[in-house]
C-alpha cells in the first residue's frame, strides 16, 4: 500500500483479556518499529525489526507484550493479560533507510476498562 | 545514549507571528535530527532532517530548522505561523554508532497553539 497501515485504530479491552495489533509496513521497507504514546507522553520506543536480524526487544515493558513480523512484512503487537497502564496509543513505524526518517501508520488506540 | 530534550511542552503564538520550538540533543557521535508533526487524531508526520550536509534544513509547510553543533540545538522555527500549524511537535535523534539499529529517540512533544 501507499502507507502504513494499522489495525484496529481503536479497540477497547477488559482488563485481564489478551489483544493484537496489527501493522502492514510499506511494502520494501525492511526496518519496522513499535513506539507507544502515553497521554502527555513522549513516544516509547518498544521494538525494532531490520530484514532477518534478530529483533531488537530492549523496549518491551514487561514479558507480557511480545511482537512477530512474518515474512519480513506484516508485524503483529501481542499484548498478554492486559492491565489498565498499557491504555495508549500504539504507533507503528517503516522505513527503507531509518536515518532518513520513518513513515509512521496512524496507530492503534488501546483502551483498557 | 543519545536524548533529546524539547523546552516547553506547550507554546502558543499568535497567527503571523513567528514559531520557534526548541530542542536540545545529546550525542556521543555527530547525530542525525528530525521534526515531525502530529495532527490531531493521526500519526506522525515527518517535517525536516538533518542528515550532516547543510546545517539550515528547509522542510515541509514553511518550516525550518538550524543545527548548532556548538549549543547541541536544532530548533524548529517559521517565519509566520498559520491556523493550520496547531499540532504536536516532535524532536527526535538517530544514534548513527548503533549501526544496524538507527531506532531514533524522541523528545517530548510541545503542543504548538495558534491564537486568532
């Protein structure tokens, strides 16, 4: 597609239940990032996926948040058990060349009740 | 570890007057900086970078920005802010000596508003 592509742009949880979110990358573009973007907060890097390279995870809050992107395209962002704290926005990100810049999708807002 | 710090997480100026936001970075090596814009409700959008060639970068919508290596700024300016100019506005660094991993580091956010 033209851009990245997130879903579901909104999505509202239980507490305890488990979500996926879901990032379709420009096609070409071999990095693919997760940030998060907390009310009033700044964007939190979670992780990184370059080509084949093991992914970097150093971002992930806790074992309870996961990501796989299958066949160096589409990504999915596994939240486990999920607690009210990881109500935010989550933003996916592609890029050719990262140090040119990234083309962010419109993201995902999460909603933990 | 590169950060970057933007002062003032809420700037208002009137319209036709002039933008200045700010940011400061820290970097052990020489550093790739960026500016994106998010409008209300959507992702991020990349304004400018600096990529090491010229310090004056111009960028989209009548942006610009000046890399300072000796005051580790790069702040964003215009000339004459416009209604549409209301977003939040982001600084970000490239860490070029983690080669293989050029995740970039954000700042903040300032919330730019534009008074009639």
């Amino acid at each position: 597609g033209a851009g990245v592509s997130q879903s579901p742009s909104n999505k509202v949880t239980e507490k305890g239940k488990d979500v996926e979110l879901r990032c379709d990358p420009i096609s070409g573009h071999t990095a693919l990032y997760w940030y998060r973007q907390s009310l009033g907060q700044g964007l939190e890097f979670l992780i990184y996926f370059q080509g084949n390279s093991a992914p970097d995870k150093s971002g992930l809050p806790s074992d309870r948040f996961s990501a796989e992107r299958t066949g160096g395209s589409v990504s999915t962002l596994t939240i486990q058990r999920t607690q009210q704290e990881d109500s935010a926005v989550y933003l996916c990100a592609s890029s050719f060349d990262s140090n040119y810049g990234y083309t962010f999708g419109s993201g995902t807002r999460l909603t933990v009740v | 570890a590169q950060s970057v710090t933007q002062l003032g997480s809420h700037v208002s100026v009137s319209e036709g007057a002039l933008v200045l936001l700010r940011c400061n970075y820290s970097s052990s090596v020489p550093p790739y900086l960026f500016w994106y814009v998010q409008y209300p409700n959507q992702g991020l959008q990349l304004l400018l970078k600096y990529t090491s060639a010229a310090t004056l970068v111009k960028g989209i919508n009548g942006f610009e920005a000046e890399f300072k290596k000796s005051e580790t700024s790069f702040h964003l300016t215009k000339p004459s802010a416009h209604m549409s100019d209301a977003a939040e506005y982001f600084c970000a660094v490239s860490d070029l000596s983690n080669f293989g991993n050029e995740k970039l580091t954000f700042g903040t956010g300032t919330r730019l508003t534009i008074i009639p």
